[in-house]
C-alpha cells in the first residue's frame, strides 16, 4: 500500500529545510531524479494491483506537479533574499539610471535667449519677490490706479505701515527701471524669469508664468524699430510665413502701447504686450527724454511654446504627467 499523504508530508518537510541552492539540487535529486523517491513511486505503478494502479498512478503525478511548483517557489524566494542581502556582485553590469530631459518651457526660454542673443542683446535676471514700488508705481501704476486691476497679486506680507510691501511679481516690467538704475544707454536686454498672477486658469492662461521682458534705449529710436525688431524675431522663431498682427493697448509705463497676435489654429494668439517707453521713465532714470528714447516688451513664454510645440491648453505645462513631457525628450 502507497501512502502518497506521508510521503509528501516528508518531501515537504526536508524541502523547507533546504537553505541554500546546492540543498535544492540535492533534494530535487532526492525526490524527483532518475531515481528519486518519488520516480519510482511512478515507476513501481505498473506492479501494483490492478486496482490500486490508477488512484497511485494519478496521486503521483499531481504530486510531482505539485512539488516541482514548490521547489520552483523555494528557489526564487531564496533568491530574492540573496537579493537583500549586502553581497555585491561587481562582474554584473551597472543599471542606468533613468535620464530625465530639460522642461519645454527651459527649451523655449533657451531658444529665445539664444534668438534675441543672436541679435545683440544681453540677458540679465531679477527678483521674484518685487517691492510694490519698482512692480507698480515707478512704472506708473500708483495704488487706486486702475491698471492695478489688470493683475490681481499675491502679496507676501502685508506689513501696513511697518515697511514696504512685497509680492511675487505680476512681470518682469519692474526690471526695466532696476536696470535703468545700472546701466546707461545705449541699453538693449532681455529679462527672462517668472511671474505670478491670482487669476483663474484657462487654456491660455496660468497663474505662474514665464515673461521675457525687452528694453532697448538710445538715440533715435521710433516705433518703426520696436515693429522690425520684433518682426524679425517672429520670423526666425517661426518662419517667414507666419502671419502677425499689433493692436493697439495700453499699459500706464508706455507710450503709445501695443500687442504682438500670432496667427494660431485659425485665431489670433497673443504673445507679447510692447510700446515706446514712456518719457517720464525715461527722465526718472536721469535721462533727457529729448535726446533718448526707447521701446520694450513683455513676452509670454508659455504662449511661444504652445505655438512651437502645438500644445493647446496651457496648463499641460506644469502638470507634471511624464506622459506629455516625455515627449520632449532628445528635443534641444
Ligand atoms: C508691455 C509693455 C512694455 O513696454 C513692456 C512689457 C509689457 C508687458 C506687460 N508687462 C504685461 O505683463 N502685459 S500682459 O499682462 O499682457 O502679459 C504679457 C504677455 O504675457 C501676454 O501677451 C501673454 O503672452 C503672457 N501672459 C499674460 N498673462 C498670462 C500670460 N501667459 C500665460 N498665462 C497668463 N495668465
């Protein structure tokens, strides 16, 4: 009589013994070799009484199905330990870390500093935390002014009398008079950084934002030099077939203002606020506003690259899903 039950029960028990790889081996050639336990369990069948050959038979085999599965199970469990342990195998290859690649917002603030480099600008940054004085009122925007109302601010400390009032800056405007401050003209710089809105989003707008500000001061300069410098930009960033348009509007520090639209999917996109730099700025930076005269710009970045790219909702941008920036990957 086989007694399939005891038999398992020890093929299990001296299994769970096995602590290493050399006693798998060894018990696999124990109980499922040539000439293992269980082999000649199988192979005894054809001498069993007639009756007793097919319950024997069929146990067997579900047997030895069931302790390969369990031997197979040990094997990897010990090597997933051997896996924890501090052992280094120093002839295994290393494993690259993942790269990750530059933001499409980086890749575009680079290309347009690389542009307006290539036509003789410099590049400076500035701060994002701004004093109220230098983001409003040095660029004419007092406080009840209604321009204020075109961008709703994040303060970051209302101090009321105690000391001047900061925010996150709503442009990069507030670098026009930091550099004016610095440098004599001739000037012609570009500002990159970002800025902060408490607006609502949409699919063209956010409420953190990267500008490009523009200033250029000298002798002679007109509104025909703001148009053609622009202009030219357009056309190096997107080719001489891009259809633009400047409307006119209005922002307290300059005189007369504008806006730079794109033509984009069968609309107007707007990229950039412009104008001819107010005389008043001028002649608070020491400057006779006879003599010099200048123009600036506000460009948005995040427009540039939903251009560039054919992105059509903004806020794909920061939403960080490695789906969409991994399409960026390799791109310069
Ligand atoms: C105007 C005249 C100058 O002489 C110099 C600069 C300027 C621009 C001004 N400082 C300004 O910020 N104007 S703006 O509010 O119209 O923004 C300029 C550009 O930033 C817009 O044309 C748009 O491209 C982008 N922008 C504005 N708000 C945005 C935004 N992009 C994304 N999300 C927002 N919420």
């Amino acid at each position: 009589m086989v007694d399939l039950e005891a038999l398992e029960a020890e093929a299990r028990a001296s299994l769970a013994e096995a602590g290493d790889e050399a006693s798998l081996d060894a018990w696999r050639v124990v109980w499922l070799g040539r000439r293992g336990r269980l082999t000649s369990v199988l192979r005894g069948v054809r001498d069993l009484p007639v009756e007793e050959r097919p319950r024997v038979g069929a146990g067997a085999n579900r047997l030895k199905v069931s302790l390969e599965e369990a031997v197979a199970a040990h094997r990897s469990q010990l090597l997933a330990s051997a896996a924890d342990t501090d052992a280094i195998d120093v002839t295994l290859p290393g494993r690259a870390p993942p790269l990750g690649s530059l933001h499409p917002i980086t890749l575009t603030r680079r290309m347009l500093e690389r542009t307006f480099r290539d036509m003789g600008f410099d590049v400076v940054e500035g701060p994002d935390v701004e004093l109220e004085e230098y983001n409003f009122d040095r660029l004419r925007i007092p406080a009840g002014h209604p321009a204020r109302d075109m961008w709703d601010t994040i303060w970051v400390a209302d101090d009321g009398d105690s000391g001047p009032r900061q925010l996150l800056r709503t442009h990069t405007s507030p670098m026009q008079i930091r550099y004016l401050e610095r440098r004599s003209p001739p000037i012609r710089v570009i500002v990159p950084g970002t800025c902060y809105r408490y607006e609502a989003t949409d699919a063209t707008h956010e409420w953190m934002l990267t500008q490009i500000e523009g200033l250029v001061i000298d002798r002679n300069l007109s509104m025909a030099h703001l148009k053609g410098t622009l202009e030219a930009f357009v056309r190096r960033m997107f080719g001489a077939d891009i259809e633009t348009r400047f409307r006119c509007d209005y922002f307290p520090f300059v005189e007369p203002g504008a806006e730079l639209g794109v033509r984009w999917q069968g609309d107007w996109l707007e990229i950039l606020g412009c104008g001819m730099v107010h005389p008043e700025i001028i002649e608070d930076a020491g400057l006779d506003p006879e003599l010099y005269t200048g123009f600036a710009f506000g460009m948005g970045v995040e427009r540039v690259a939903m251009l560039r790219y054919g992105v059509r909702d903004i806020r794909h941008f920061y939403r960080n899903d490695v789906r969409f920036l991994r399409q960026f990957e390799g791109r310069r």
